[in-house]
C-alpha cells in the first residue's frame, strides 16, 4: 500500500508547462509557394508545386480565403480537405512523458453540401502509438458555421521520436464534389507534462488545465467526449455528450481563466479521487449560469461517491454564479465525483445551453486529517477500479447515466 501511494505521488497529477506553438502554420496564414500575399481566390487547388509551409499533403487539397460565403476563426486562411484530401505534419516528442492535446476549428465550405459533408479525421501516429478520432460539424452548439474542438492526442514520451499528425478528409460519401469537405483552421498543440504536486488537493478542480483558446473565438470549445482518465482533453475529467470549454474573456467564469458548461443534456464530467474509506466530506463547487442570453431553469445534478443532489438556479441571461457544497461519506477507496447537466436552457438565437461549473474543491468533515489524491491510473488498472466502483455502488439513476 505505501508503495503505492508513492506512485501515485509521484503519477499523480501535475501540470503543466505547456508550451504552445509546437505545431507550424497550424492556422495557415503562411500561404502556399507560388501564391500572392493577398490573393483572393477562395479555393486554391495545391499542387505538388503549390504546398502549404508546414505541411506535407496528399488528395484534394484547397487553400482557402475567408469570404462572403467563407467565414473563418480568424478571417485569414484555412485549409479544404476534399476527396481523399490528408494533410500531416510531423512533431518531435521530447525525452519527458507528455500529454498532448489539440485544438482546432472545423466548418463546412457550402452550406448546400449533403449533411453530414465535413467529416474530419484526425490522428495521431507513432512508431508504437496510435490515436484517431472522427469530428463533424453539426452547428448546433454556437452562432458561428465553425466551431471549435479539442481531443487529447495521448501521453507520449521518447527523445525526438517522431509522430504524425494527420488531418484525414472523411466523407461519408465520398463524392466527387471537391467543394464538399471539411474546412479546418487554427490548429494549436498543447504539451502538458506531468509533474509531482498536488497531493492533498483535487486535481484540476478549477478546470485551469485543458486545451489552448483560440484567439478571438466568443464560442468555446468542445471537449470530445472520453471515458479515459488517463487521455482526455480536460486534464483528470472524463467526459460525456457536449462540453464546452469556456474562457474569462467571453463567458462568466466565476474563477481563474476557464470553466466548463456542459451544454447537452445528459452531458456530464467525472472524475474519480481517492478517499478514505468510511469518511465523510464535503465536495464544494460554483454552479453558474451562462451569460450569453441563455434563459430556463438550469439543473446540475451532482455527485459524490454514493449521495446524488440536484441544484437548480433560474437563468434570464445574463450570468451569474453561486457556491454549493454536498456532504457524503466515501464507501469505498475510490470515489466517483460528477457533474451532469438535468436540465439545460436555450439562448435568445435557439443555441441550447447548460450550467456552467467551476472551482470544485473538496475537504474532509469532522476535522479528519485524510490525504486526498487523485488518481492518474494506467487505463487498464483504471478500468478495474471503474469496475470495481460499478460493482459496490448501488446504481442510482444518476449514476447509471454518467457511467
Ligand atoms: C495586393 O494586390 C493588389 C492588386 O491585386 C496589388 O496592387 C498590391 O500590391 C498587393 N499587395 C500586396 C501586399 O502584395
Ligand atoms: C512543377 O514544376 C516543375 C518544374 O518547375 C514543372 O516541370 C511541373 O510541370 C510543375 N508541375 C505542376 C503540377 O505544375
Ligand atoms: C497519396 O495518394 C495516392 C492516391 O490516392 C496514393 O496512391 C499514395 O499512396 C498516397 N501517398 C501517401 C504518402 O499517402
Ligand atoms: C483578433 O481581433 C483583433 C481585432 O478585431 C484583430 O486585430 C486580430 O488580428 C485578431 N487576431 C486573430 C488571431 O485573429
Ligand atoms: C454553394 O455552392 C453553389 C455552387 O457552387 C453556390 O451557388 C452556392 O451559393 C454555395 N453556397 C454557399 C452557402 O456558399
Ligand atoms: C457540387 O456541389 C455543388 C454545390 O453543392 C452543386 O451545385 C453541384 O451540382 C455539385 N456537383 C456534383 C458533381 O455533385
Ligand atoms: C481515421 O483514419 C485512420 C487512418 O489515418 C484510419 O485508420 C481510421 O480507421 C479512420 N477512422 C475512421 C472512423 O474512419
Ligand atoms: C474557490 O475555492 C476557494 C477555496 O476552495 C475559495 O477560497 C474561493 O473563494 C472560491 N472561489 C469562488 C469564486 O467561489
Ligand atoms: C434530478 O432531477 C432529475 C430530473 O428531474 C430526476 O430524474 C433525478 O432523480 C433527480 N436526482 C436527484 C438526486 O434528485
Ligand atoms: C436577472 O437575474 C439577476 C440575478 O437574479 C437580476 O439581478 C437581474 O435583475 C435579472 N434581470 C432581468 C432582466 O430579469
Ligand atoms: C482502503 O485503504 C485502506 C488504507 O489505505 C486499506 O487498508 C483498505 O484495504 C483499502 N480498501 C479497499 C477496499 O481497497
């Protein structure tokens, strides 16, 4: 058990010398070889004589100008993925064991395109690692015809070992209207490495470790969902449905630089922590609700280990926040903690939206001096613990929806 709990010390947690711009031109602003500075064709094919700095490609491939009918992140440049399109770019890992995590944008050229026509693959390749995902752009969670994501690439270590990332047209149907396809801007690397600290403290409760804003953008970022504590793009969260990922600058954020709003009902974040068995505490927490002229009764349901609550605070848009606590005792070792939106709003413009969560802390009742740490388990010992909890708690409602 001692021997333990030092690995866990020293996994645990940790953060996070991030060092941005690992990637080059991730927002494309560095035009092709042979094109003009301020050229304003919107769809210019590349060719093997025509390549973007940065990048290697293959397929169809279209650098874009925003437009009339183009509207970009930051009003310069993308790239169109179209039939077959790839682009890649290698990326050096450093001799220290990394997280990485990518945040990019997505929108579709041409609205008359057959849904769902912008399907982007994005992946991630090593000589022993492997990661892929799938991302569409539904619309359906800002005011933009872009949004933004985030997904964690893995955790990864080796001294200059090389891995690709690859940005993959994935059209449903492949057809052969190269004007269909994915449209990605604004792709921006973050590397977390992990560290000692953090003992007795909840691990990234002020949700100040996830992916890199992108500059300018009022609309967040959605998280994608994974149940991998150990991989996950908001650092020690799993998460489920659709979570954004909201900056001090554009939303209310009761502390530090980010929160989350889990804007899908049924969306929700977890976590798990290890208490001591039999002990009782009090996890604290800001619920908030959104200011961009989000209106209902929002509804968070929270919970700790076996206790489920709901909170509820009425939104008429324009933001506020306020403190809760619940008190539980913790029944086994690991106890799951998480926060799932019951019951959303909608905004004056029809984008639906959820309570926002911040600043979740928690502490011991009955002055019990107990350790608290949070588990940064490999996924397989992860998963034994996970079945183990679904094994000894009793499933309540709550429960068996986030889990
Ligand atoms: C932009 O294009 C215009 C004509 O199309 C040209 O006169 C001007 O010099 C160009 N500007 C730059 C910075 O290349
Ligand atoms: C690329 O450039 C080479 C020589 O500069 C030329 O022979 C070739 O035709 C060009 N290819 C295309 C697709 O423009
Ligand atoms: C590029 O695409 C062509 C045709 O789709 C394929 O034959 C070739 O293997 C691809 N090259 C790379 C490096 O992916
Ligand atoms: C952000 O917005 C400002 C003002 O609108 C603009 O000058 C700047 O170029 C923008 N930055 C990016 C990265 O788009
Ligand atoms: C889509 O493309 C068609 C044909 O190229 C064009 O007529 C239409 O205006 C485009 N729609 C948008 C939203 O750009
Ligand atoms: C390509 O897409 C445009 C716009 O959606 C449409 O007008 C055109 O008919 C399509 N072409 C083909 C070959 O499907
Ligand atoms: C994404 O692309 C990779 C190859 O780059 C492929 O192995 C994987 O199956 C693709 N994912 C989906 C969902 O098609
Ligand atoms: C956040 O939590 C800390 C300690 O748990 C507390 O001191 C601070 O007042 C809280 N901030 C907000 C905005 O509630
Ligand atoms: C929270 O509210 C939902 C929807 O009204 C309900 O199904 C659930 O039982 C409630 N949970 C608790 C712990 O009261
Ligand atoms: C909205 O709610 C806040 C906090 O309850 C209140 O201060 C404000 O006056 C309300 N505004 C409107 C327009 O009802
Ligand atoms: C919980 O931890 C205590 C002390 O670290 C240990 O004695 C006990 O066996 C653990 N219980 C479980 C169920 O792992």
């Amino acid at each position: 058990m001692r021997l333990l709990e030092e690995i866990f010390l020293i996994l645990l947690a940790a953060v996070a010398a991030a060092s941005a711009a690992l990637l080059q031109n991730g927002n494309f602003e560095f035009p092709p070889s042979n094109i003009k500075p301020n050229s304003s064709t919107p769809l210019l094919p590349l060719s093997k004589n025509n390549t973007i700095p940065g990048w290697s490609f293959n397929g169809t491939v279209y650098y874009v100008t925003a437009g009339p009918s183009i509207s970009l992140p930051d009003n310069g440049h993308a790239i169109q993925l179209g039939l077959n399109g790839v682009i890649r770019q290698t990326i050096r890992l450093t001799s220290i064991y990394a997280q990485y995590i990518l945040t990019f944008s997505i929108t579709s050229v041409n609205g008359s395109c057959k849904a769902p026509t912008a399907v982007l693959n994005v992946s991630f390749v090593g000589s022993w690692f492997y990661k892929s995902s799938v991302f569409l752009v539904e619309g359906k969670y800002g005011r933009k015809s872009w949004e933004s994501h985030a997904c964690s690439l893995g955790r990864m270590a080796g001294e200059g070992d090389p891995v690709v990332l690859e940005l993959r047209s994935q059209s449903v149907e492949a057809d052969q209207n190269v004007t269909c396809g994915p449209v990605v801007d604004t792709a921006i690397l973050k590397r977390f490495n992990p560290m000692g600290g953090y003992a007795n403290e909840f691990v990234n409760g002020g949700f100040e470790d996830g992916p890199i804003f992108i500059k300018n953008s009022s609309e967040g970022i959605l998280l994608e969902p994974t149940e991998d504590l150990t991989n996950t793009p908001l650092f020690e969260w799993a998460v489920f449905g659709a979570v954004k990922y909201v900056d001090s600058k554009h939303y209310l954020v009761p502390e530090g630089n980010a929160a989350v709003e889990i804007v899908s009902t049924i969306g929700a974040i977890r976590t798990i922590l290890l208490l001591k068995e039999g002990s009782s505490y009090r996890l604290e927490f800001v619920m908030g609700v959104p200011i961009d002229s989000c209106t209902g009764e929002l509804i968070l349901g929270v919970q700790a280990g076996p206790t489920s609550q709901n909170f509820t605070l009425p939104s008429n848009g324009t933001g506020y926040s306020k403190k809760f606590s619940l008190g539980f005792r913790a029944e086994t070792n690991l106890t799951s903690i998480g926060f799932m939106n019951v019951q959303g709003g909608e905004t004056s413009d029809h984008v639906i939206c959820g309570p926002l969560v911040d600043n979740v802390s928690i502490s011991a009742s009955l002055r019990l001096q107990v350790g608290l740490q949070q588990l940064l388990l490999l996924p397989s010992l992860l998963l034994a613990a996970v079945l183990q909890i679904d094994k000894e708690f009793p499933r309540n409602s709550f429960s068996d929806l986030v889990i």
